[in-house]
C-alpha cells in the first residue's frame, strides 16, 4: 500500500512552508524520505525531509 506523504524544506525558519508531496512504498521503504529539492522561500535546494502530512 502506497502512502501519500510530505516533503518540508529543512532551512526554513517554519517548516512545512515549501512543501512538496509524494507517495511511497511503507513496505520497502522503512527509512525517513531526504530529498534535495528547490525552495523558493530559502531560494536555493535544499534538502527535504518527511514530515506527517
Ligand atoms: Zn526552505
């Protein structure tokens, strides 16, 4: 079963302000989601981390 999951930008000063969303495999993926994506409050890539959505 795949889970819809959230993605908040680590830099910002009140997280969860750049948001990205995804899904994933609960099953196979165990470990917590880091992605580096664009955020354009901190206006460079930062790395996202999963939040509860
Ligand atoms: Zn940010």
């Amino acid at each position: 079963m795949r889970e819809i999951i959230k993605l908040a930008c680590i830099g910002c000063e009140h997280p969860g302000k750049s948001a990205y969303f995804t899904t994933k495999n609960k099953k196979t993926s165990k470990e917590k989601l880091v992605v580096r994506k664009y955020c354009k409050f901190c206006r460079k890539h930062v790395e996202h981390k999963e939040t509860k959505v």
